[in-house]
C-alpha cells in the first residue's frame, strides 16, 4: 500500500507545481498547454506504478486463495 501512497503523493506533487506554475506572475508568459505537456509524462508514471502494484496485489491475493 505504500507504493500506491508514494504514487499518489507523486500525483499530487505534480498538481501542486502546476498550481504554483500558474498562480506565478511567470505564467502570464508561459503556454499553459507546455505546462501541462511537462507534467504529463509525471502523471503517466505514477498511474502506471500505482497499476503495477495493483495488478502484484491482486496476483498475490489470488495465489493465496
């Protein structure tokens, strides 16, 4: 369960800098679209480990059973 935490805190990481990119006075200069472009390959990361470790669990369980 950690690793889904670790995952999930990675998410929200991610959402608070893209928060903090665009309440910047910076951001007036920036293209939103490259911003979120930045923190996608981010995002797809995390989903991916949280899937990883989902599908392990799941394994886990039903060799157990």
């Amino acid at each position: 369960m950690s690793d889904i935490k670790k995952s999930v805190d990675y998410i929200f990481h991610g959402l608070d800098a893209l928060d903090v990119l665009l309440c910047s006075k910076e951001a007036e200069n920036l293209n939103v679209r490259n911003i979120v472009g930045l923190l996608h390959p981010i995002l797809d990361d995390a989903k991916r480990r949280a899937h990883t470790e989902m599908s392990a669990r799941s394994s886990s369980k039903d060799k157990e059973s």
